[in-house]
C-alpha cells in the first residue's frame, strides 16, 4: 500500500509541470470559424513550421497571449510579424513581442495572415493580407468583454511586411458594413494607435485619412529597405497633424527584431522607447476623467 501511494505522489509530482504547461498554452482563434470567405476547404491543410518561421498558412488566425495574472490594463495589440509575405518570422516578431507587451499588461493577439508570396500561393496581399488584417481588428473588438478590453486603447503593431498589412487597415476604409450577415463585420477596423517597426515600402498613403491613429515609428538608417517608409509616413503625420514618435538609428540595418539579438546598445532597448511612448500617451492605462465640481 506505501509503494503504490508513493508511486501516486511519484506521478502527481512531475505530470504536475506538465499539465500546467499545457494550460498555459496560448489560446488560438481562426479569424473564420468555418475557414476563410472562398477557401473554407483549404482550412484543415497543416502549416509548416520550422526553427523562427510558419509558412503555409490557409486558416488565418489570431494567437492570444494574456497579461500575468492582475495586470491587464484593458489595453491590447494585434501584432502582424513581417517575412516578405513568403514566410512569418513568428518566434522574434510574433512571439517575442507579444510577450514583451504583455508583461506591460497588454492583451496580445498574434495574427496569422495569408501569405501573397508563398510558393504556389492563391493568395494577393492587398486582397487576402488586407482582408485578414481587417477581420483581426474586428474580431479582437468583439471579444472586448471576454478580454476585459478598452475599445478605445486597441492597437496593432508590424514588422518590416506586417507593417504593410498594418499600412492597410490602419489608413484604409475602417467602418464596417452594417449590412454584413456576420455581426463582427459591423465593427470599426481602424486601431487607435499602430507600432510600425521597420515597416515595408506598400500601401502607404499619399495622405492620410483625418482619423489615422496615432504612430509610433521605428528603424534604422541603413536599412536600405525600410527606414525611407519611416520617412514617408512621418512626412505625411506632420502634414496631417496627427501626432507621431519617430526613432530613426545610425545602424542596425533590417530585421533586428525586438533587438534582443543585438550588440548595439541602442538597437538592443529600443522596446523600451515603445514602452515609453506607450505609458507617456496613456495606451497603457485609461485616462482618468475628472469628477464634475459640485456647485454649492
């Protein structure tokens, strides 16, 4: 009888870390619960996966990464990872970041979208991309009550491609189609603020909408890619009027990720810029609101 209830303990003991690590994965959330409009059949195909990047995507989805537990703030961010629309760098661009943000209290939803320049792809990155980018913002607006989100603080943030992604949903047409069947398509698209972090050359307005969110935008000089679309889109926020935080570095080139990776000292914080702007725009907590005076 003590053999078999030490063996119990024995089991109980190290399935424990098991069964909470299964726990602990992150919920995932397919932007379509029947697979996406025109390609429901393609839903079920396998992604590939391998070392930093998927590939091969077919469902698109959201991946949620929740706060510790006391601190959400109400505030959350839909993060698009870049990879030339061929592949997602989803380790250093879609799961790094979202843990970054969310141990800033942020409710973090990484999207999956599909890819306009993967082999034998059926996909268009300004028909599919986009249409992915558009659902996301709508579905992470109707799940606010599940999450405990402010729609007033929903952001989305890209990198290098995903910024493109972000490019069109954030200065396109944002209203929903109040005709729409789906009840998620009636929702408003336009985040309230965007994180573009070396964001890609497409899509960028030559003006921007009246009611663009506010930007935050990063890259480094050399990166002979992206840091002119960092140029342009603080060229067009200064003509708008529409306020913007541009970080432009001397090196670091293209894809230096979260900067984690990096030895230059100022590539390897600049999240903390972002979490800096984040706290000093009030993205991180609700703005107080004054109590009316009392007339005596």
């Amino acid at each position: 009888m003590h053999k078999k209830l030490t063996t119990l303990m024995y089991l109980l003991l190290f399935s424990c870390p098991l069964m909470l690590k299964a726990q602990d994965k992150p919920l995932v959330i397919p932007l379509w619960q029947k697979g996406a409009p025109g390609f429901e059949s393609r839903r079920n195909e396998p992604e590939q996966a391998r070392d930093y990047w998927v590939k091969n995507i077919h469902n698109p989805s959201l991946t949620v990464f929740l706060p510790p537990a006391g601190k959400a703030n109400g505030s959350a961010v839909v993060v698009c990872p870049g990879g030339g629309h061929r592949l997602l760098v989803y380790t250093a661009e879609g799961i790094e970041p979202a843990r970054y943000l969310s141990n800033l209290g942020v409710t973090v939803f990484v999207l999956k979208y599909r890819l306009g320049r993967d082999t034998l792809s059926p996909y268009k990155i300004d028909v599919h991309a986009k249409q992915d980018g558009y659902r996301a913002m709508r579905l992470v607006r109707s799940k606010a009550a599940e999450y405990g989100l402010d729609t007033n603080r929903i952001g989305m943030m890209g990198f290098s491609a995903g910024g493109e992604v972000v490019d069109m949903v954030a200065y396109g047409e944002g209203k929903g189609d109040q005709q729409a069947p789906d009840p998620v398509d009636r929702l408003n698209a336009r985040p309230n603020f965007v994180i573009q972090i070396y964001p890609g050359p497409l899509f960028i307005p030559d003006v921007l909408p009246a009611d663009a969110p506010p930007a935050f935008l990063l890259a480094a000089n050399d990166d002979a890619c992206c840091s002119v679309s960092v140029v342009k889109l603080l060229e067009r926020y200064r003509a708008a009027k529409i306020p913007v935080e541009v970080h432009i570095y001397t090196q670091g080139s293209h894809g230096f990720n979260m900067g984690n990776r990096s030895k230059l000292q100022s590539i390897n914080t600049w999240p903390q810029r972002m979490a800096d702007w984040l706290t000093d725009n009030n993205y991180l907590n609700p703005v107080k609101k004054e109590r009316p005076k009392v007339l005596h």
